[in-house]
C-alpha cells in the first residue's frame, strides 16, 4: 500500500463514521446549520419540512452580493430557499429567492438594487 492510498483509506472511514453522528445529529434538531462570512451572513441551513400539508427537505443560503459596510454604505444579502418535498398537497412550487439591503444599525433599506 502507498502512502496515497492509506490517507484515502482513511478519509473514506472517517466519512463513514461521520455519516451516524450527522444523522443523529439532523433527527435530534430538525436541520444542520453552518454561518462564515463577515458577521455570519453567508448561512447554508438544511431542515426537516413536518407540516400538515407537506413534507420533505428544505434547503436555506444567504450570501453577500454587495457589502459597503467599509465605507457606511449597505451590505446586500441574496436569499434562496428551496424545497424537496415527497407530500405536496397544495401542488405549487414553494421555491423562492429575495434580496434585501441592510445598513449598520441592523435596519432595513428594502430590496436590492
């Protein structure tokens, strides 16, 4: 065996000991979540969809499209959400996307240019 092929073994086992740990992990909360980015804007979110008329996966992001926060200007953030549901009762499709300005002080200032 080369030393190549032992650290992909070894990669490959973590990964599959890992796959328990997130499973459990996912059931016990309802989703797996990770922020980066300048102050946690940048979020991937995958959760659990348990409602009366739909079930299934849902996955969140947010990036940052334009961040003047440097020179108080606003910081731009993208947002998608979109759905893999296997129970649909009302038929349409829930995937959407937004874009929203923020300054500083945490307030608002509409959609994105």
């Amino acid at each position: 065996m080369t030393p190549a092929s032992c650290a992909l073994g070894c990669g490959l086992w973590l990964i599959i000991m890992l796959i328990p740990a997130v499973a459990f992990t996912f059931a016990a909360q309802g989703e797996l979540k990770w922020t980066r980015g300048p102050n946690d804007l940048v979020e991937d979110r995958l959760f659990l969809v348990n409602e009366a008329r739909a079930s299934g996966l849902g996955y969140f992001s947010s990036r940052v499209t334009r961040d003047e926060s440097g020179a108080g200007g606003p910081v731009c953030v993208q947002t998608s959400v979109a759905y893999w549901l296997w129970r649909n009762e009302e038929g349409s499709d829930q995937n959407t996307r937004y874009c929203q300005c923020y300054i500083s002080n945490g307030s608002v200032l509409g959609d994105c240019p």
